[in-house]
C-alpha cells in the first residue's frame, strides 16, 4: 500500500503543503498515531513522518517521500516559537501530548528545550543529511521549498499529477500562527487519532515493535 509521506521539520510548509494535497484530491493526515490512521490517509505530513521515515519506507514499499527545505533566518525563529509553546506538553512523563508525538520530536531535537540556534540549525542539518544520504541515488525523494515559485508544479509532476492551474502553495501557519491546520474544514482530512476495530491502537507497537 503507497503513500506519500511528507518528512520536511516542523515549520518547513507541511500545513501548506497538506491543504494543497487535500485539494488535489487525496486523504491528508497532519500527524498520524493510529494504525487505522495510517491505513487510511494517502499522505501523512509532520510527526512522526519525519522521524521514522526509514521504517516507513519499509512498511509501505513504492511509497513516495517529500524533504521540504526552508531558508534558516526565517525557520530558526519559526521552530523557536513552536517549541517554546509545546514544550510543556512534550515532557516525558507530565506533558500531555500523544506519546508518538513526544519521541519524534525528541528523537529529532532534545528532551532539554530550550535549545540555542545553533542548536536548532545541528538538528536541522543532521536531518536534512541523514534523508538525502538515505534517500542517494533514489527516484522516490522530492526536495522542495514551498515558499518558491513553481514548487506545487515541481510536486504535481513528481506525483504524476497533471501541473495545470496554480503554481504556489498556499501560504498558511505564518508568523505565531500554529494553527491552521485545526481550523482548515475539508472533507478528506483524516483524523490524527482514527479509530479502527482495534480502537486507537498506535501504529509503533503494532509495525514497529517498539
């Protein structure tokens, strides 16, 4: 079963780019923790996509994967602001975030917020690194900026999607906004949190063994 898989950081575009792909058609889920979730999305952006996109690829072979890339003055302050708000809800033992939540972005940033900009650029690096040299070689990737001209064409092709119509990607999740995606009413979206006939079973013990 493929799936388009969105892997860019958190604050790189992935609200724009969920919208642009429920408007093309496609079930969308910004952030999945469920199995049932992930049986039923077509494409799945931000956690834990873009922590766990090796297991992914194996999970759901001829998959196609998305790096969304974003200039660092402006992602730097971006992720700063967004981590400062989650911080609380992402400890451990106390914060009240879904646990899948809490391990992608401890496994991709650090339990110990806050983190400095260098810091923030490290963890940036590191994760851009470690996708493209996952990914070398490979025709499933698409690096893009959603902030650049033409980017939405550049993904409809990549998709097999005909490219005519707008070129851009909507331009949502701007300045202190975090919450567009909550607010964004569409028929396809699919619910982080889906029941199946296994209730809210999450998807790592179930695929991952974790």
């Amino acid at each position: 079963m493929s799936k388009i898989f969105i892997i860019g950081l958190p604050r790189t575009g992935t609200t724009s780019i969920s919208v642009a792909l429920l408007e093309l058609g496609f079930l969308v889920a910004h952030t999945a923790f469920t199995k049932k979730a992930f049986e039923v999305a077509e494409a799945i952006s931000d956690a834990p996509c873009f922590s766990d996109y090796r297991h992914l690829d194996e999970l759901f072979p001829d998959s196609k994967f998305i790096y969304l890339s974003r200039n660092m003055d402006e992602w730097v302050p971006s992720i700063t602001m967004l981590l400062e708000k989650m911080a609380p809800h992402l400890e451990p033992k106390t914060g009240y975030f879904n646990p899948i939540l809490k391990r992608s972005f401890h496994h991709t940033f650090s339990p110990t917020l806050p983190l400095s900009a260098n810091e923030l650029i490290d963890c940036y690096q590191r994760h851009q690194q470690a996708v493209f040299e996952y990914f070398k070689d490979r025709e499933d990737l698409l690096s893009i900026d959603v902030s650049e001209q033409g980017s939405l064409r550049k993904m409809k092709e990549f998709l097999g999607i005909d490219a005519q119509g707008d070129d851009d990607f909507p331009k949502l999740n701007t300045g202190r906004n975090v919450a567009n995606w909550k607010e964004y009413k569409h028929p396809n979206k699919v619910n982080s949190n889906l029941a199946g006939i296994e209730h809210r079973k999450y998807f790592d013990y179930e695929f991952l063994g974790y």
